[in-house]
C-alpha cells in the first residue's frame, strides 16, 4: 500500500470491506491528502459529492443547450445561409470532441471541484492557472448576466411594457441563487428537470422539421431543400464570390463557439460527483455525441424550413424582436401555418435560459471555490455549509448578475449581443488551456513511466487530439473580429467586444507571473500524484439494473 493510501484510512476502509463510508469522512480525507492542512478544512467545510449520474449528465447537456440553439442560430443562418451553419457547428463540433477527451482524461484521473484551474497550475504553470480560472470565473459571471438577459427579452413576447423588465430580472435571479444556495444535489435535480424540458423539446422540433420536410404540415407544402438552391446554401459575407461564401462560413465559428460554450461543465462537477471515475468518463463519452447531434441536426433542419433572406428573420433580428420572434424555430412554425406552439417554444426558451443561468452561476461559484483552494483567491471563500455549498463563492458570483440590470436603459438585445461576444473569447481560451493542459499531461505521464494503458480512462491520438483542438481555438480567437478589419465595417463597439478578452487573459498570466515568477513545470517533476490516492480508495456500490427498464434508465443517467 502507499503511503498516501495509509494516510487515507476512511477510504481505504472502505475498499477492504465493501461498506461505503460517511462521505463527509471521506471528503475531510480528501481535503487533508490533497492539501496536507486538515484543521485548516475543518475550520472552512468541504464540499459534498451530491451530484448523482442522471445529475451529471444532465447537467453537461443542459448547460450547452441554451439560447445559442434556441436564438443565436438565426443570427448565424441570416448571415451566412444553410450549409454554412451546418459545416460550421459540425467543424467546431470536431474540435469542441477534441477537448473534450483531453479533458475527460484529465478530470478522470484526478476529480478535483473546479478541476481546469487546478489542472493548469499542476501540468503546465502557476500563473496559466491563475489566468484561467479567473478567466473562467468572469466567464461564467458574464453568461450568467447573458442568459438573465436572454430571459428578459423572452419575456418580452408576452409583455411588451419595458417597465417590467427589471422585476423580471429581480424574480429570476432569485431563483437562481435559491436552486445553488441550500445543497449542490437541489441544483443537480432542478437543472436535471430543466434540462430534461430542454432535450424533449430539440427532439420534437427536430422530429416536426422532418414532418414539415416532406410535406406533412397543415400546408402540406414540401419543402426539401428548395431554399439550398433558392436563395442559396452559403450567403456571401462581407465579400462576393468564393470569398464571400467562405468569410460567411468563418463567421458561423464564432456563432457555434458561444453555443458550444459550457461544455467543460462536466469536469467543474467531478469534484462533487458520486463514483467520479465511473461517471465523468460516461459524461464525457455521451455528452458530447448528444450536444453533436442536437446542434447538427438542429441547424440541418433550420436551414431546411427557413430561406436566409426570410423578411420575419430579417426584421426580427436587425429590430432585436423579444423572445420567440427572433427565434428561427418560430418562424418555420408560423412559415407552417401551424397555431399556438410559438408560445409554448417560448415558455422553454425561458427555462432553457434559467436552466442555463441556473448552471453557469454554479460553475462560476466552483471556479472560484478552485482558485481558493490553490491559494490564488482570499481563503475565505473556502468557507462552505454543512450541506456542502461553498456560501462566500455562491453569493459573489450571483452578485456580477446584477449587471443585467442595464437591459432596462440600454435594450436587452444589444446588452445580450455585447455579453455574448465578450464570453465566446473567454471560452476559447479556456479550451486552449485544457489542450495544452492535456498536452504536459501526456508528456508527464511519459516521462514519469506511467503506462496509459493503466489510467481509468483513456483516448487515442494523444497528444495530436490536444494538438488540433488547441490549433483550431487559437485561430478563432485570433480571427474572429474579422468583419472590423473589412472596409467600411469599422466600429470601435465591436473591436472591443471582439478582442478585449485577449489582453484580459495575457494580463492575467503576467500579473502571476511577475509578482510569483512562476515558472513553467518540468515534465519529470509534474505532480500527478497528490490527491489521487484518496479517490482510487473509494468505494462506490454498483447498481445493477433489476429489470429492462432500469437497463434503460442507467444507459441513459
């Protein structure tokens, strides 16, 4: 036995008998082999592994299913026509997988709360992980104040008076704070509900986009892919000709990085998950196949119901129409002539950008609650409850959603445009740092002799999947303004929105790096190892399904 797993009587107990401990126990164990201070843990709590499989992979899914699919994609299909959202989100997908394993393995390896931060400061530098998890903490703050946003304009299909926006806001950030407020499991069962909503939804709008396909709506007009030839499948951009079509091509990545955004969810979770070597992996295998194929099919059958040039979609974009109206989903609706679904499709946008709200505020919080634990935020926001809820981190996370506000005076249209832009940086960087992360981790895990072949979970084509991820992100980024640049497309507005988060992180990384001089860690010397032992001496029972429903029931949860 190691000396690490002697340190960790409880867990390992457990492993010898087969009873499962107290996990308030096992998660003090955690805290003390992972940070060597166990009265400093006992004085600020811990966090509880509450969050169940079905939570987990809800949770992920739900995340990323938010206003980008609902909304944004219009936006996107307005500027840049049909095959050109398809290949965009598809491409973006490919790197978006690319990640994905990176981190999986990462997270799987070792679930700690917050996981990316903590994972950069260990595998590549101090400082990197610094930035990063206050990249991702304004990240979070700011997707929050976009989909609080988002809400108020859905709220606006119904009532028109701007007067009651601002109670609005008030009502839904109350909720939300309530739901991540008294116990991490109360979160995972509201955003399990919400996200269920979510799915069931993007389900039926893609089963009744096949049905108006081919012709069964109340018009019984079938569509096929008439609008791929008339007005055309890729809208000319900025540029005519092959220029054109490509530029509009580009442009959807930008579109498709800010609905991808939230993917990484399942990792922040893995330090409060059940049975983490078990679930994370199932998380990152499943996850992203489901967000693949909603996103794919879902822009396919956009691009089929409705032209680029459609005057609904044109007006309801360029005059920021609440709620619905904006909505592509909508328009082939009415397009159908088919009653009453717009109001329902809005009621689920409004949850689905209060289920989103709902989880970023979440990771933000757990984002947070990892730069404490590593020492590069005030220890005092390491304070959780008895139920396991780090309080301090919850409660000024909510508190940046109070910027939604501005949507009163200044329109929640262009406030939801100017969030939007600003957060779709700061995800791609936070995909860059988990490439490279992934990156050192493989070469540590070389140059310490440790055999892949042993690890919980693995993926092939390491470390040229981290390659092509981090390769495709850092193009984007640097690219991604790009309209600015043209002639007669120059605006001070957005060049900021578009690349401010460049100087935000790199000032970041070189705050840390000159007050700490940090230095990049050695391979050799890279600590795989601290914390791990407490999490391979866990015990979590299997749950073996009784009869066909629990089979089906456990390979979907």
């Amino acid at each position: 036995m190691s000396d690490d797993v002697e340190k960790n009587e409880v867990a390992y107990r457990a492993s010898e008998t087969g009873v499962k401990p107290d996990r308030s126990e096992v998660a003090k164990q955690e805290a003390a082999n992972i940070y060597q201070d166990a009265e400093h843990f006992e004085k600020y709590g811990y966090v509880a592994r509450g969050l169940k499989s079905r939570h987990i992979q809800f949770i992920a899914l739900g995340g990323t299913i938010g206003t980008g699919l609902f909304l944004g994609v219009g936006k996107a299909l307005r500027t840049s026509g049909p095959l050109s959202i398809l290949l965009g989100y598809s491409l973006t997908g490919i790197a978006i997988f690319a990640m994905m394993q990176c981190l999986g393995e990462m997270a799987t390896w070792l679930p700690l709360p917050g996981a990316i931060p903590q994972l950069a400061d260990r595998y590549v530098d101090e400082a990197l992980g610094f930035a990063v998890g206050w990249n991702q903490w304004y990240n979070s703050a700011i997707t929050l104040c976009v989909e609080i946003s988002a809400a108020a304009v859905v709220i606006g299909y119904w009532d028109h008076n701007s007067d009651h926006a601002g109670i609005y806001i008030a009502v839904i950030i109350v909720l939300i704070i309530g739901l991540n407020i008294y116990a991490v499991s109360i979160y995972g069962e509201a955003e399990f509900w919400f996200a269920s909503i979510k799915i069931i939804t993007i389900v039926g709008l893609i089963i009744l986009a096949f049905i108006l396909d081919v012709g069964g709506g109340p018009d019984g007009h079938r569509y096929g892919f008439q609008y791929w030839r008339n007005p055309g499948a890729m809208r000319e951009f900025i540029d005519t000709g092959n220029t054109g079509r490509f530029l509009g091509l580009f442009n959807t990545l930008v579109n498709a990085a800010f609905s991808y955004g939230g993917v990484e969810m399942v990792a922040v979770a893995a330090g409060e998950a059940e049975n983490p070597r078990k679930n994370i992996p199932k998380a990152v295998r499943r996850v992203f196949w489901r967000i693949l194929f909603f996103y794919v099919l879902g822009t396919l059958a956009i691009g089929v119901l409705v032209p680029y040039n459609d005057d609904k979609l044109l007006a309801a974009q360029e005059n920021n129409a609440p709620g619905a109206a904006q909505s592509p989903w909508v328009i082939a609706i009415d397009r159908a002539g088919i009653k009453g679904l717009p109001h329902i499709i809005n009621a689920v946008i409004l949850t689905s950008a209060s289920s989103s709200g709902n989880a970023f505020l979440y990771t933000g919080s757990r984002y947070l609650f990892a730069m404490a634990q590593i020492g590069q935020a005030p220890q005092f926001l390491l304070k959780c409850t008895k139920r396991g809820v780090p309080i301090w981190c919850v409660l000024i996370t909510a508190s940046v959603s109070l910027l939604t506000f501005m949507t009163v005076s200044t329109g929640s249209g262009n406030v939801f445009n100017w969030f939007s832009n600003i957060v779709t940086i700061a995800n791609l960087f936070t995909w860059c740092v988990i490439c490279l992360a992934s990156i050192r981790f493989t070469k540590a895990l070389a140059a310490q002799g440790v055999d892949r072949s042993t690890m919980p979970f693995r993926t092939w084509g390491q470390p040229y999947t981290a390659w092509t991820g981090l390769c495709f992100f850092v193009i984007v980024i640097l690219f991604n303004g790009f309209p600015v640049f043209t002639r007669g497309n120059w605006k001070v507005q957005d060049f900021i929105t578009a690349y401010v988060g460049i100087p935000i992180f790199f000032t970041l990384y070189a705050f840390w790096k000159i007050v700490k001089r940090t230095k990049w860690r050695k391979t050799a010397e890279i600590d795989l190892y601290t914390g791990k032992a407490a999490i391979d001496a866990e015990y979590w029972p299997e749950q073996i399904p009784k009869n066909l429903l629990e089979k089906i029931w456990y390979w979907i949860a």
